[in-house]
C-alpha cells in the first residue's frame, strides 16, 4: 500500500522515470496468412498512434488478430502490407525481414519463463545477452526491481515452478523491464486467472507502470479490465481485423479499484460494450468459436 | 527423545504392506515347492537358492567376475548410445537436411529388436566384446535419438522468439536455450534406455558369450543347477535396480529445477 501513496503524490509528468520515447506509429497494416492458396486475412489496414508511455488496451473478440498484430509488433512475424515506425524509424514493413529486439519485449499467455533458470538469473538474461551490463551490476538492478515490485527479491533464487502462477507473471514482467524496453507487449498475461488474483495482478501491473512508465501495448479480450488499466482503449473488428473504435479513458491516476464502480467507468464500459458485443455476435455467427 | 522419534518416523516410513507382500510371496513359494505341488518339482526354494549362494558364490571370484562384466557391457552401450544418440536426435530436430536425409533411415532401423542385430554384429565385429556392446548400444541408441528429437519438437516457441528478443545470438539459442529445454526428454530417454540395456545384454549373453550374468543364469539351466538360474535372476534384478538408481541420480543432478 506505500506505493500507492507514493504514486499519489508523484505527478504524472514529472516522474522521473516518465517515457521519453517509445512513440509507436502503425500504418495501414495488413497481414494475410496465406498457407495454401487460401488467404487468410488477419488483420486489415489498421492504423492506431501511440504516444511515449501510453498505456494502450487492444480489445477484440477472439481471432481478431490481435495477436497477429502483436507479433508483427515484437518482430517475431511478417506483414503484408503497411509499416509500423518506433520513435520516427521504421520497425516493421514489406521489404524488412522481421527482427525482434530487446527494446519491445514480449509477455505471453502461457509464460515464457525460462524453467532451467532461477527468477534471479531469469531477469539477469537480457542485459547479459546484451552485454549491456555487467553480472554485478545487472543482479543489483534485478534485486532492486524485484524489491520494489512488491518484495519479490525474497523469491530470488527460486526457480519459476516453485512461484504461483501470479508471481510467475510479474516476474515475467520484471524480466521484460530490466532491458529498458520502449515498448512492453503484453499478450493477454492475465487470462487463465481467477478474478481476485486477476485483481491483484492489476494492482502490481499499474504500480510498476508508475515506477517506469513504459509504452504498453496490452492485448486482451477482457474489457473492463482494459478500460481499468489503460488510457486509450482500441476495440477491433473480427477478423479481418481492423481499428473499430478508438476511447480516450479519461479516469484520473492512480486507478483504484472502487473506480470499476464509479459512474465514468460505467458510461465508457457501456460505450465500448456495443462494439466489442457487435464483434463477439459477427465473430461468433461466423462460427469462430474461442478458441485457447 | 531423539532416538524415539527416529523410531517413529522409520515406522511410519516403513511400507509394511509391502514387507507383508514379499513374504508372503517367499512363503507360498516354499510351501509350492515343498508340496510338490504340479510344475514346481524342479523348482529350488529361495533358501536352497541362499545355501547355494553363501557355499558356492559368494567368496567367488568368477561370480563377482559376472556382475563386472554385465554392468561394463551395460556402462559402454550406454554411454556409447547417449554420447552419439543426443547428438543426432539434437540436429534431427535443429537441422531441416539432417531430418530429410536421415529420419527415414533412423525410422526404417528402429523397429529391428536388437537381438535380430545379433548375428550380423557376430559376423561384423572383431570380437565378441565388441559385439555385445554393439547390441546393448543399439538397445537404448534409438530410443534416446527419437525422446531427443521430440524434445526439440516441443520446445515452446515463445522460449526461442524471446531469447530472440533479449539478444541471443543463434548459437547461444542453442546452448542455452534448446539443450537445457530438452534435458527432461533426454532424462526420459536414459531411464528407459537403461532398462532396455538390462533386457539386452543379459539375452546377448545367452547367445553370444561365456561370462556375464546372463551366461551364469543360463549355465545353471544347462548344468541342471536350478537354484544359480535363480540366483542369476535375483543378481540381474538387483543390477538393474542399482542401475536405474544411479541413472535416477544423474537427472536430478542435471535438472536442478525439477527439485520443487
């Protein structure tokens, strides 16, 4: 709870740690998966700019692309049309082969954290890799970290089986901190959790938000949690998917959770409910049915 | 109180439905055998089986000789089939060419049982050392090339793209990536890849040779001595045994994270 207070009373712009870069800028993307003749088109001319240290929600229905477009975002997939820029220079188009890059880190569904590896060495590996630090230098800023996002330097030389599944996740998102990422890309990180830990997590999510204050890009098909997390909320069309709506949320920071019942909340929620229940009804008529 | 407590706790630790079991099982053997019951005239009992082994066997060298023979042919064909087995299983699941050039050699000479390898191993080899220990190689060879092959197969590919991302060079990718991703399937390929060594180098010594605990147990069939076939089975199963153990031993050395 004392970094609550703390985020209270830091102002927003004059945070040290506010983001200088990390400026997203996705042009008329489009990504046809075309395995056998058939195109498939994922996702179709999407166009969505993100400000430095915007937190952005991506909503849609289940095979959206919203992933598709995440994974073009990372560098680990093509696209078929468009370009996306990062602070003015281009990341992804036709002509560049996908490269992925320590500055938008990735984390996923399931978890990618390395089993073999302790949390400690887990968070160490990026700048290692790198070699942007040294071992010294990078476990004092691991430890560091994993202190000040809610006292994890106790779980240090676990290995990640040993965790819950929650702490597992915000490990996961330390690791992704450590390397100074402009851009963190989030793949729906929350969606195989019950409800109290899922607002928990939101809890330590929005803290380390504050603490770095990162582009996020947050992939989910949970709205209200994106309205609750995010400043600007994108819904998308079902596949092809494409840009349907873009919301300003307006609530103050810090989010609290008693916002998730004020009358502001409620009046966006109900707003980006009729696209996103539009989407869920086409994508569902289509017969594409959830799929994990 | 101490002492006590250890008491305690051996007693609980103690499976004695399980003792209860074992001899159980020894004393309907007795009784079997003791009343001629149909099958079991020429069967030895387990204490006729002890007598033997505590007059004839146990301060013999030519009996301890079986055990070092065995468990040497057993350590080379294994180890021989790990050292080249993990290697090939990695590049069939790393390297594209490799797969399309060897997979449907590899897949054509699995199902051959070792045993039908006896023969043309005799007739190949130098000596008939060379030849056991080709057999029991060619026992666990291709069930650790297939596990390995598999483990590469699995390994999620959310673990490759961010290694990728953090800026891990292709080759790091492997060595730190993709070898400790597929120790527990090379884990699983030495367990059962050592039990198998068992099943073939005690049948390759029937065949195939005049030492080694196979030849013993099959001696004492041929020699009309049924208590040392049974003392040979005994011997056998209690190598196996300390074999799986000390394998047992090994993997949890290799994946310390499996401890939790």
């Amino acid at each position: 709870m004392a970094l609550f207070d703390k985020i209270e009373v830091t102002p927003r712009d004059a945070a040290t740690s506010a983001a200088i870069d990390g400026a997203l800028s996705i042009r008329r993307v489009s990504k046809v998966y075309d395995p056998d003749g058939a195109g498939v088109v994922a996702v179709q001319d999407c166009s969505v700019e993100i400000a430095p240290g915007e937190f952005v929600a991506i909503v849609g229905p289940s095979g959206c692309g919203k992933s598709t477009l995440l994974n073009v975002l990372a560098g680990f997939d093509t696209l078929t049309a468009g370009e996306i820029l990062l602070d003015g220079n281009p990341l992804a188009s036709v002509s560049r082969p996908p490269q992925p890059g320590p500055d938008r880190v990735v984390v996923f569904q399931h978890g990618a954290l390395f089993p073999w590896k302790t949390v400690l060495e887990n968070i160490m590996y990026g700048p290692l890799r790198q070699k942007t630090m040294t071992n010294a230098a990078a476990e004092e800023k691991a430890l560091d970290l994993l202190r000040r996002c809610g006292g994890l330097d106790t779980v240090a030389s676990s290995y990640p089986a040993q965790l819950s599944s929650g702490m597992q996740r915000r490990v996961e998102i330390i690791r992704a901190l450590m390397n100074e990422p402009k851009v963190l890309l989030l793949d729906e990180p929350f969606r195989a959790m019950d409800s109290v830990s899922k607002a928990t997590m939101h809890r330590h999510l929005l803290e380390m938000y504050s603490l770095c204050r990162k582009t996020i890009v947050f992939i989910t098909h949970d709205l209200e949690e994106a309205i609750y997390l995010a400043d600007t909320v994108i819904v998308m069309t079902t596949r092809p998917g494409t840009v349907k709506k873009v919301l300003k949320i307006s609530l103050p920071r810090p989010r609290l959770p008693q916002m998730m019942s004020s009358h502001e909340y409620l009046e966006i929620k109900r707003q980006v409910a009729e696209g996103v229940h539009e989407e869920a009804k086409k994508a569902f008529e289509r017969g594409e049915r959830e799929h994990a | 109180m101490r002492s006590s407590s250890a008491f305690v706790r051996w007693r609980k630790g103690l499976n004695w439905r399980g003792a209860v079991a074992v001899a159980s099982f020894i004393l309907l053997w007795q009784l079997l055998v003791r009343f001629k019951v149909p099958g079991f005239e020429t069967i030895p009992t387990l204490s006729d089986v002890f007598s033997t082994f505590w007059t004839k066997y146990m301060l013999s060298a030519k009996y301890w000789k079986a055990w070092a023979v065995s468990f040497e042919r057993v350590g080379y064909g294994f180890v021989i089939s790990q050292v080249l087995g993990i290697p090939i299983g990695l590049l069939l699941g790393t390297r594209q060419m490799f797969h399309d050039v060897m997979f449907s050699v590899i897949e054509i000479l699995r199902p051959i049982p070792p045993l039908a390898w006896v023969p043309i191993s005799i007739l190949f080899w130098p000596t008939n050392e060379m030849s056991i220990v080709f057999i029991t190689f060619i026992g666990a060879f291709f069930i650790i090339v297939i596990n390995v092959h598999d483990g590469v197969r699995s390994i999620k590919k959310e673990h490759l793209w961010l290694a990728r991302s953090l800026g891990a060079s292709p080759w790091r990718i492997f060595q730190r990536i993709i070898i400790p991703s597929v120790i527990p399937s090379i884990a699983v390929g030495m367990t059962l890849g050592i039990a198998v060594t068992w099943n073939v180098v005690i049948a390759a010594e029937m065949i195939a040779s005049d030492t080694g605990l196979g030849r013993l147990t099959w001696e004492g069939y041929v020699s009309n001595t049924p208590a040392v076939v049974i003392l040979g089975m005994i011997s056998i199963g209690l190598a196996g045994y300390l074999s799986t153990k000390l394998v047992d031993y090994a993997e949890k050395k290799m994946m310390p994270w499996r401890k939790a």
